[in-house]
C-alpha cells in the first residue's frame, strides 16, 4: 500500500475470486463459469460488431435495453444494462445506502456484498443464516434497511420462495430490497413479476450464467423508472460508455437465440442431478441446490485435503477458508466428462486408492 492511499480504504479486503491458474491445464470448476462457448449467434453479432468499435457504443445498452425489455415483458424504464451484475450492485449500495440507511445481507452470500459496503463507507449489518444454511424471512421483516439476498444464495444454493420475498419486500417500504438472481435460471422463481406491486424492489440479473457470457461482462437489472433513473445518473457520473459494442452484440445474439439457452441449462440441471446422485453415494452431504453449481460436505477427510488434492490432480473447485463452511466445497457443475472426472478422483482419494 502506498503513502497516498486513501486512509479510509485501509481496511478494504478487496473480493478474492476463484484460481484462475495459467500454465498447468485444470478442469476449471471453482469459478461457476458455463461448461460450453457462447451461442454461435452471439459470436456471430460480436464479430460483426467489431468492425465499428472505433465509434462509442450507445450509452444506456441501446437495443439491448429495448430487447431486454420486450423479453421480460417491461418498459424500457424499468431496465438498466451494466458492465456485469457487479457493477449494478455496486451503484445500489452507492445511491440507495448510507449512514441513515444501513444495508443488510447474510453473513454467508455473495462474497461482494461486503466489499461493497467497504468500499463506499455503508454501515450494514450481517444477518446469520438458521441451520441448514438457510434464510429465515423474519429475521429481515420490518428492519428498515437496504437489504440484498442472493437467490438462490451463494455459496449454498439454497432458494428463497416468492412468498417470502413479498414478506420482506412489503414489511420495509422506505428501503429498497435486492434480489440478485445470477443463478435464477437453474432454479428457483424469479421476482420480477413482482417489481409493480413493490416500488422498493430490485431485481439483478446476469448474462454470465446461464447464457454463457461470463467473459462478455453484461449484466442488467429491474425495478420502477424512478430506481432506475438513479442508477443512470450513477452510471453517467462515473462511466457512460459502461459497454462495449462487442458486449452489447453478444449480449443481443445470445437473448435471441432461447433454444441454445434451455438446452444449456437443461444439460447443467441434468449433470447437478446426477453428479448430486453421484456423490451423496460416496458419503457427500450437499444442499439442495437449484443453481449451476453444488455444495457438497465431505465425509472421512476434511474439505480443505480433498479440495488441495483434487487440485493436484489436476481439477480445480472453491474451498472457503471461512467459519461455518470450511467444511465444504463449492462444485461448479460441468460438462458430462468434468463431472465423471471429478467424481471419479473423488472416489479414489476418499477410499484412499491414490497411493497417499
């Protein structure tokens, strides 16, 4: 750290992504990247794009708001487009919290939720998950704070139904409440529908997950004009051109092409499935989880050798260093190959066969 640093940023632990190792070759399952390339249309749109990135992309995502919009069945109004989900989410703690409005969000989600909160000075409070590692909704009803839960909730995969987003939402009126959904589409309902009965809801949504564009970085978010037209001001005060042509071209073939989508979740449900089967056989208990990826507690030997030792195999998961889940690891669901070379060098080092 430098002499110049900013004092007040001292204390910043910046978010610690998974291992992204070059050199060795890795089955990369730590990081909950898609198994399979972009759609071909999206390729197609973006390298066609390519050829006019020496004029500036159009400021508020273009056609892709338009799109989005016309998808989801909302005005324009309601959408914004970001330079993924981080971005977005990072702009709600920034316009909507503050000293006379704390955030609040599980002590066990989406590791940048609490970076965020460093970084812009927010006061929050972290709300401990019940057993099971589940969201209790009474433990948010009527708090009056900014409240952010992912959903499904990472790392566990655990969702949380409508009923109780609408408890939550309904009981803290003068707050707006997150619903960020990066891994809605593997499971779980989302809660847009319910952005005109809620003028305090955010819903956030990614391109990164289930539309293979985790490298595109393109994001987006729904709630009511007025929410939405602060995150703009946010945007334009700190980035207009917060996407690139070839961004917003990807992000445009890949809306379009729906039946490359379903088959790609449809394939990663269908490997969770049996990869789940798979390993609760060996003596793995996991959560039930409804997004692409598994949380799984291993029997017989500690998280943290089986993740060191699948790693010298050459196959990459998360471990997290952290109370209450150090005792797990999170399995990003993979191609068909990926799962049965996990499952089987799982196998052979928890039965001891690997000579160690």
């Amino acid at each position: 750290m430098s002499r110049f640093f900013n004092p007040s940023l001292a204390g910043l632990d910046p978010y610690t992504p998974g291992e992204q190792p070059s050199g060795r070759k890795f089955i990369k399952l730590n990081t909950n990247e898609p198994p399979c390339p972009p759609s071909p249309l999206a390729i197609e749109y973006a390298k066609t794009e390519a050829a006019r990135c020496n004029l500036y992309p159009p400021l508020d995502g273009g056609e892709l708001r338009l799109k989005l919009a016309e998808h989801y069945g909302v005005s324009p109004e309601e959408v914004v487009v970001t330079n993924g989900s981080d971005e977005v989410l990072n702009f709600l703690f920034k316009a909507f919290c503050h000293k006379d409005s704390p955030a609040a969000f599980a002590d066990i989600t989406y590791g940048f939720y609490s970076v965020f909160v460093a970084l812009n000075g927010v006061p929050f409070e972290e709300i401990p998950l019940r057993d099971g590692f589940k969201i209790a909704p009474e433990d948010y009803i009527g708090i009056n704070k900014n409240i952010f839960i992912a959903n499904p909730n990472a790392p566990t995969g655990l969702v949380l139904p409508l009923c109780d987003i609408e408890r939550i939402a309904e009981s803290n009126p003068n707050n707006i409440v997150v619903i960020d959904e990066a891994y809605i589409d593997f499971g779980g309902e989302s809660a847009l529908g319910l952005i005109k009965k809620y003028g305090n809801l955010v819903v956030v949504r990614t391109f990164s997950k289930s539309r293979a564009l985790a490298g595109g970085r393109v994001g987006y978010a729904f709630a009511r004009p007025e929410i939405i037209s602060d995150i703009y001001r946010i945007i334009y005060s700190t980035n207009p051109y917060n996407l690139s042509r070839t961004d917003i071209a990807m992000a445009l073939g890949a809306l379009e092409d729906e039946a490359y989508t379903r088959a790609l979740v449809g394939g990663i449900i269908e490997q969770r499935r049996r990869a789940s089967e798979e390993l609760k056989s060996l003596g793995f208990e996991l959560t039930d989880s409804s997004a692409n990826f598994i949380f799984a507690k291993p029997n017989g030997i500690s998280a943290k050798e089986l993740y060191e030792r699948l790693k010298d195999r050459g196959i990459l998961v998360r471990y997290f260093d952290r109370p209450r889940i150090s005792d797990r690891l999170r399995i990003t669901v993979g191609s068909e190959d990926e799962m049965t070379a996990l499952i089987s060098a799982a196998a052979e080092i928890m039965k001891g066969r690997d000579g160690k």
